[in-house]
C-alpha cells in the first residue's frame, strides 16, 4: 500500500501543505511581532496632515482598528478573520488588502518574470562562455564583471541606470509603469514595455552575476573530468563536447540556482520598485511600513511567502522531471 504511486502523491501533498501552513503561521507571527515593536504610531501617521484631530477622535480611530485591544486578541481576530479571507481594510489605500494585492501583484509579477528570464538567459549564456574559454581574457573579464556586480547595492545601480539612460541620454522614462496622465486603459503594449525595461533590466543584473559564476564552475569541472578527456581522446570536437557533455549535465544545477532565487528576486524588487517609483508589491510593502498600516503589511508578508513557496516547490517538481533519481529519492524518503 505504501508503495502505491497514489499513497506517495498523497503523502508529498500534505507534506507540503503541512510545511506552507506551517510557514504562514510563523511568518505572520514574527511580522506581527516586528510591526508591534516598530516606534511608528499608524493613527499619527493616518492623521497626519490634518488640522485639528481632538484626543477623541484620535482614540476613536484606534478603537476603530483595534489598536487598543491587547496584542494577542489582536492577532488573533486578524487570524480568523484570515482564514476567511479577509485580509483587512488598508489604513492609508481605505480598500481592501486582498484587491491591494491583486492589482499590485500584476505589476511585480511582470517585472520579477521579466527580470528572471533575462538574468537565466543572460547568467547561463555568459557562464558557459566563461567555463568554455576558462582561463583565457574573456574568462577573466566576465569574471571581474560578475564579481563587481555581485558587490554593488541594488538602489545604488538602479539610480546610476536612471541618471544614464533616462536623464541623460532620456531613452526610458524616470519611473511609474505608465506614462502620467493616461488613463490605464489606454495605455499600450509599447508604452507599458517602455516603463518595464529598464527596472527589469536592473533588477536582472543584481541576479545573473551569481548564476554566471555558478554555471562556470559546473562547466569547468565537466570539461576537466574524466570522461569528457576520454571524449577528447576520441576524437570528439570541443563543441560536441559541451554540447553533449557539458549542457546536459549543468542543466540541472542551473535549475537549482535560478529557482532558488525566487526569493532574492523578491527581496531585490522591493528596492528596484521604489527606486523607479514602480507601483508594485515592494513600494506597496515599504509605503505600508513608513504609515504603519499593519493589515497591508501583514497581507504583503504572507503573499510574499507564500510567492516564494510555490516557487520552491515548482522548482522540486521540474527537478523530478529532469532527474528522476530525486523524485525516487523524494519518495523513498
């Protein structure tokens, strides 16, 4: 019964089911936490501005949103309110949450895809140009390339990419994700490209530095094993060498490493959006954290993990299909 394909799809799914709760449950309680302790008071905030707030109307706010209530109660009744979907209303958007999060959520996710796709493409291309011509100057110059760029902050490059091509040379627009003025119905394909490139390609650049040197390093040692020698002895060419030797086996590991950046993509999004004023789930995230809006910060933090999630657990399904050993080991397990 055990070894029933039906009894070990069934027990990996409430593996991972077990394991998301269990992450969303943590996740919520330590960003809870960290909200609670911040010195940011959300109805001075939400007050902000405007003239003569009395203590009452001040005290009725916090009433309003519970902030009075002990800590505990208030996690908990946001908890229920959670498990039913509601995610609360924003304090400073006056909608929502779960909308909030629809509508800014398109916007990341069209800039981390984009970005994620360039830095694979992008990282994998250049790390078997390095492992291929290991040790020769083109070698050496990706490498310093990819070193200097693995060191440099995300906001510093975003703002060095926005002074160069949209100041001065004046080929992107500043920021937003759509021209000012025009109403998003209107807004075409090209012109929501034209805002998308240049954060996409800055966020790209802060993640194929290290899928570059990672594919060099597998392709070098390929190259440099045994068989592959015996392959040269053969009478093999170098390409169909690394055509049939060194791409199928750092196809893998390449895999690994660009799925497991799912979450330094996000992290690295956060900056990028509000660098270039990109209206996305970041610039939400860091808005709802300078007002103190506890319920769009909450909602952000779970999405967020529960984003990352799913993009590990994708990863360990391609990865059963590319290798089977690992689904047999998954399983047996």
């Amino acid at each position: 019964m055990k070894d029933h394909p039906a009894f070990r799809i069934g027990k990996r799914t409430a593996g991972y089911l077990i394991r998301i709760i269990t992450l969303l449950i943590a996740t919520s309680i330590v960003a809870f936490i960290l909200v609670k302790l911040s010195p940011i008071d959300p109805v001075q905030q939400y007050t902000m501005g405007m003239a003569d707030v009395s203590e009452e109307q001040r005290q009725a706010i916090a009433d309003r949103w519970g902030l009075n209530d002990p800590p505990v109660q208030q996690y908990f009744k946001w908890a229920m309110a959670a498990l039913q979907g509601d995610l609360g209303e924003s304090t400073i958007y006056r909608r929502p949450v779960l909308n909030l999060i629809g509508e800014k959520f398109l916007n990341t996710l069209a800039l981390m895809l984009t970005a994620w796709v360039l830095s694979g493409l992008i990282g994998f291309t250049l790390g078997v140009i390095m492992g291929v011509f290991r040790r020769t100057w083109l070698d050496g110059l990706i490498k310093r390339i990819c070193l200097v760029l693995c060191s440099v902050p995300t906001f510093w490059l975003g703002l060095v990419m926005l002074l160069i091509f949209s100041v001065s040379l004046g080929w992107f627009p500043i920021g937003l994700s759509t021209p000012i003025g025009v109403a998003s119905s209107d807004v075409t394909f090209w012109q929501w490209l034209h805002h998308l490139i240049l954060p996409a390609v800055t966020l790209s650049f802060m993640q194929f530095a290290n899928i570059a040197l990672h594919t060099r390093q597998k392709m070098v040692d390929v190259l440099e094993s045994d068989y592959v020698l015996f392959a040269t002895a053969r009478g093999e060419s170098k390409w169909s060498i690394v055509k049939r030797h060194g791409l199928r086996n750092i196809m893998l590991p390449a895999i690994t490493l660009q799925f497991a950046s799912f979450a330094e993509l996000f992290g690295g999004a956060v900056l990028t959006e509000n660098v270039f004023s990109y209206p996305g789930l970041g610039s939400a995230a860091s808005e709802a954290g300078m007002a103190g809006d506890v319920p769009l910060l909450l909602g952000i933090t779970l999405f967020s993990a529960a984003f990352v999630f799913t993009g590990n657990l994708i990863a360990n399904l391609i990865y059963g299909v590319v290798d089977p050993r690992i689904r047999e080991g998954s399983s047996g397990g």
